[in-house]
C-alpha cells in the first residue's frame, strides 16, 4: 500500500522546485533531485509541479479550476 504524503509536503516539494528550477538543465532533473531528498516519487511531483505552471498561467493547458 502506497505511503500517504502530507499536502503541505508535497507543496513544499513544488515550491522547492519551482524556486530552484534554474539550477538545474530541466524540469525531470530537479524533480528527480529534490522528490529523492523528500522521499517520494519523481513523476508524481514533475506532474504536481506541471499542473502548478499551468494554474500560474506559465504553461498552457487545462487548470485545476476548470476540470
């Protein structure tokens, strides 16, 4: 059974990556780095860090609002 991951962990974890996105080549690597550090899976915050871009109006896409 998967582990269960505060909400203010993981927006912890987005923030982290979206602050420090310039120290890295691209987005999977700091993913992989820091969701490594915080002790969960690299995807599920790549996504959580996308759908962030995407609600700041950063990247294009459907936001959280609208579906």
């Amino acid at each position: 059974m998967p582990k269960r991951i505060p909400e203010e962990t993981k927006q912890r974890a987005v923030r982290l990556v979206l602050d420090h996105l310039d120290e890295y080549p691209n987005l999977t690597t700091a993913c992989e780095t820091i969701s490594k550090r915080l002790g969960f899976g690299a995807e599920s915050l790549r996504r959580r860090v996308r759908q962030a871009q995407v609600d700041a109006g950063d990247r294009q896409g459907v936001t959280t609002s609208e579906s």
